[in-house]
C-alpha cells in the first residue's frame, strides 16, 4: 500500500513556534523548497525554525515539527500531487502549470520514499545548510516499550525514574542565607 506523510499536532507548541502552523492531518511534503535562494541569516526567528525542523502542510502552507506516516490511495496521492502544484504557481511564481506538476509530482515522491516505514510511525526532519546548500536528515520515533503493569494511559508516562541509593552519604551542603544577607546588607549600605 502506498504511504505518504500527515502533519501531526501532539501538543500546542507548533503554534507557537512557527509564524503559520500546518493543520493536523494535512498531506506534508519536506518543504525544503521554501527557502531556496534565501539567506538562513536574513530569516526572521520562526522562519529560521521552519527552515531547521519543519514540515510543509499541503493545504496551508504551514508548518508542523512532526509527520506521520500514513496509508494513502492513489487518488489521495492525485489529490496531493494537484493541490501542491497549484500551490506552486499561486503562491510560489512556478513558470506554468506544467513545472509546477512535475515539482509537485517529485515533492510528493520524495516525501512518499519518507515512508518506508509502518504506519503511525513518526517522522522528523533537521536541516541544516552546508556549503551553501540545504541538508536534510529525517529520523522516525517510536513508542518506548509499554510498561507492563501499567494501564493504557499512564504506560508510556515515565520519561525518568528516580531510585533511593542506600548507603552512598554524600556530603551534606549548608548555605548561610541568613548570614549573606548580612553580608549584602553590610556592602550595599556602604558608602
């Protein structure tokens, strides 16, 4: 079955982050095309962080930090293709409709090679600009290991687990607050 990348919203910092957040769910290509012929340096900050991590949205030109791989039809494939082209000779001056199909026919291919992976598998991309030109690394994440005596909503939750150590005695710090605020005091009042 053909995949192709979704944008993905797992929390609200998208919208923050990026001067127009992609919708969920929106068909996603790299969008590394955005910044050709642009000076990283002369980028306002959250372009800059679009230019570093993000995804393009298809239907809104907005940005996600992640996608997610995702089963598709053909006519979604068709779907993307035409809606990406025309947004290229709206919005990103493509010479005809002609050059912008067969860009928007590679960007949807290359984003599709993304996907050789399961499906709801997320994506994520780094970019960075070497000699002169955009690089791209994408990396997939992937769920930890459930925790196996907990439920379904808290058996990811753990990022960090503390332990007790026993017998380690580490060296106690005591700090004088009382008496550095004399000593602030004492400074601060002289003259």
């Amino acid at each position: 079955m053909l995949k192709l990348p979704r944008t993905i919203r797992l929390d609200p910092s998208d919208t923050f982050v990026f001067e127009r957040a992609a919708e969920p769910g929106e068909w996603a290509v790299s969008g590394a095309f955005v910044f050709w012929n642009q000076d990283p340096a002369a980028l306002a900050q959250k372009r800059r962080v679009a230019l570093r991590s993000g995804f393009l949205g298809i239907e809104s030109l907005g940005w996600s930090t992640l996608a997610i791989v995702t089963e598709a039809t053909e006519a979604e494939r068709q779907a993307a293709v035409d809606r990406l082209a025309a947004q290229l000779l709206e919005k990103f001056g493509a010479p005809d409709l002609k050059a912008a199909r067969g860009a928007a026919e590679e960007e949807v291919a290359f984003a599709a090679s993304l996907c050789d992976h399961p499906a709801q598998t997320l994506l994520a991309v780094q970019r960075s600009i070497e000699d002169g030109e955009i690089r791209e690394r994408f990396r997939t994440l992937k769920p930890r290991e459930a925790a196996g005596d907990a439920d379904r909503l808290h058996a990811h939750a753990s990022a960090f687990t503390f332990h007790e150590v026993e017998g380690d005695d580490e060296p106690a710090e005591e700090v004088d607050l009382l008496g550095l605020m004399g000593t602030e005091q004492k400074t601060g009042n002289r003259k």
